[in-house]
C-alpha cells in the first residue's frame, strides 16, 4: 500500500510538473525537512491575500507590536492524496508526513486565521520551519526523448 502512495504521488508531481513545459521559471518543490519526501509543489499553493497581522487576533494572541508586519510562518495548499485524515471524514487534524510521520501542518474545513492575520477558508497549512522549500530548474529537453 505505501509504494501505491508513493507512486501515485510520483505520478501526480510529475504530470503537474509535465504540464508546465512551457514556463521558463524555476519550479518550486516542498519537502519534508525530516525524510526529504516531496508533499507539494509550487501549484499546490493556495494564495491568500496577507492580512493586517496581530490587529485580526483575539487580543489573548496579540504581543502588542501593531506597526510589524508579520510574514507568514505557513503555507497554504490544496488537499492532496497523500493528506490521509481529510479523506476520514475528520473537520480539523494534524497533517503527518507519509515517510516518516512528522508533523507538518494542520487541515480545517472550517479554517484558519494565518500567522499575517488573514483568514484562510478551507485550510490545509504547511509550516514553513517543518519544510525544505526546493528550486528546479525546468528541464529544456523535457517532452523529448
């Protein structure tokens, strides 16, 4: 069962990456920081708009240093295969890794606030400290053989 987890995840990386043969910037790649497993690529994001920062928190959550923007400490992307807990019917869970079980992000269908202060509906978060974020270049000689 895990080599057909790893293969469908090869399989989906690779037809997203074949699809952009035409684009001549560098693809990035997010990998587990613990077993280097890839868990998303640069078209799996989801973008939000940056938020006010710590003026859209409860005020339990503020430090009080309003003039900062705050960059965000997570990225956002689409539900994918390999996030096993959103297929189990579950609302909000931790996100672990196929490879090696480590946490790398929390999902909530109802959503979550980002650490710029916007609100991210639904989320699937992936914290940046717990990623390797990777460029490849894109491959000239790609659809030739």
């Amino acid at each position: 069962r895990r080599e057909e987890v790893m293969n469908e995840l090869k399989v989906e990386v690779e037809s997203n990456s074949s699809s952009q043969e035409s684009l001549p910037k560098p693809q990035a790649m997010y990998r587990c920081k613990k077993c280097r497993r890839i868990v998303a690529i640069e078209e799996n994001i989801v973008p939000h708009e940056p938020g006010k920062g710590e003026e859209c928190f409860a005020w339990k959550k503020r430090s009080g240093n309003y003039a900062e923007r705050v960059q965000c400490s997570s990225i956002f992307v689409e539900p994918m295969k390999w996030m096993q807990n959103i297929h189990d019917g579950t609302v909000e869970e931790k996100l672990l890794c196929l490879g090696c079980n480590a946490r790398l992000g929390y999902f909530n269908w109802a959503g979550m606030q980002c650490s710029c202060g916007a609100w991210v509906n639904p989320a699937f978060q992936l914290h940046k400290s717990r990623l390797d974020e990777c460029k490849s270049e894109p491959n000239p000689n790609q659809g030739t053989v």
